[in-house]
C-alpha cells in the first residue's frame, strides 16, 4: 500500500507489495524490491538500491550525500540487501567516486541511531546495535556482531564471526572468530557461544581457540606468531582466513591481553 500522504517520485521504481506509510519522501533515481515496508518520516535519495523483504523505520536516512569535503556530486550508490532491517533513524550515505557505493547486505539489522558512512562494504547477517558509528571506508564481514555505542575509525576491517563489546573504540582492525573488548580494544577470546549457534564444530572451535592462543596468548610479537601459526597448524579453511587477514592489515590488528602493542608487521 502505497500512502496518498507520502511523496513518491515518478521514476522511483518500486516492486510488487511494497508499503510505504505517511509522510515519506522517496526520490526519482532510487529502486526498492519486491515486499518491502517502508515506515513514515523516512527519506530514501537518488541512489538507494533496496532489496525485497526489507524494513525501514522511521526517521530513517539512506543514500544522503556523503559527509566528506571530498564528495563532488558524483554518481554513486547506497545499496541493502535482501531482508534486511533498518530501525529508527539510522543514516545510510552513499559512496563516493573511490568505491562508488555504500552496501549494507542482506539479512543484517541495524538498530536505531546507527550510522554508516560513505564507502562501507557490511556482509551478511551482521547486527549492528543502537548507536554504532562508523566513519568511511569500514568494512565488515558476514556475521559480525557491534555492541551499542562501538565507534569505528575510517579504513577498519572488521572479520567474519567477530563480537565487539559495547562502548568501545575500534582503531586497529578485529580478525575474524574473535570477541573484542576494554579501552584500548583488546582480544577478550573467540566468540565461541556465536560459533556455536552457526555450526561450527567442537574440533573447529578448538582449532581457532588454539590458533589465537598463539598470536595473542603466548607473549610473541605478531609477525613471530603467524610463522608459528603456519608451522604448527595445518592449512584448512579457518586457520587461512585468519593469517591472510592479519597479513593484510597494514594499519595493524588489535593488542593481545598480554602487550601493551602488538601490531601486524
């Protein structure tokens, strides 16, 4: 049901049983896929690319202008995938020329007030609760979990499977599987309970666990860990995500329980 007492643009394009409630504004250059609900106060602008079975709540922003003195009206997008949920107020800018796009993708939730800036990559089923903040080109991989009020600096990868403790800074990058917490960020263990819950095996959480214990628990630098990781491990799939993502973490990973700094090198 599309309300009389909303604005919708002639050349927005809009799927099979998609609601939008009152005083909504949807502008021309935007697309919204099949069955989905779109609540009052909510602004979509020129570039929004929304998937089916979404929720938008009020107040919600998506695909403003990007809050960067750099943006200079180019053409770019913010895009959400399949089934996923946007709660009151949060703000979704769109990309600027250096990714083009912003995305959130599908089966996530974003709880009210958060905020993703331009040139965020968010995978699927990530959940981001009230008051999450990230500044621009932040990526965060499939299933990652952000506790309210976590701040995350620009150029941050957060790993798939990772859970990040409310109120906390992110300013170095989170590897995958592990629980982040404290000031300043450090590893507080995997987050085993959200691997369980996903399937993994008893001998697949023990393989992690024993592979962080490694490069955050037993006091090695970790360019000295990793060469330790890939000798006393063997390759499968978990323990390869985890070394290639440290590999590349040229801004550097978060401390270990037992150093003051530890740093990607």
């Amino acid at each position: 049901m599309l309300s009389t007492l909303a604005f919708i643009h002639p050349k927005a394009k809009l799927g099979n049983n998609v609601t939008v409630d009152p005083f909504t504004c949807i502008h021309g250059d935007v697309e919204i896929g099949d069955n989905t609900w779109i609540g009052s106060n909510v602004t979509i602008y020129d570039g929004a690319r929304i998937g089916s079975n979404c929720k938008i709540f009020p107040g919600a922003v998506i695909a403003a202008i990007p809050q960067d003195l750099k943006f200079s009206g180019e053409i770019t997008t913010a895009v959400i995938g399949d089934n996923s949920t946007i709660r009151e107020c949060v703000t979704l800018n769109r990309g600027t020329s250096a990714m083009g796009r912003s995305e959130v993708g599908q089966n996530c939730l974003l709880m009210a007030y958060v905020h993703i800036a331009h040139d965020c990559i968010i995978g699927n089923h990530v959940i981001l609760a009230n008051s999450v903040n990230l500044a621009g080109h932040v990526t965060i991989n499939d299933w990652a979990i952000l506790e309210g009020y976590v701040g995350v600096s620009q150029f941050m990868h957060i790993g798939a499977h990772s859970f990040i403790g409310g109120q906390t800074g992110v300013r170095k990058n989170v590897p995958p599987f592990v629980k982040a917490a404290r000031e300043p960020l450090s590893y507080a263990g995997i987050n085993s309970v959200g691997l369980m819950r996903r399937g993994f095996s008893k001998e697949h959480i023990e393989e992690i666990q024993n592979i962080y214990r490694t490069i955050f628990q037993r006091g090695f630098n970790i360019s000295k860990a990793i060469g330790m990781v890939e000798d006393e491990f063997e390759s499968s799939a978990h323990r390869d995500l985890i070394i290639d993502f440290i590999k590349s973490s040229e801004k550097g990973i978060i401390r270990g329980p037992l150093s003051s700094f530890q740093k990607a090198e």
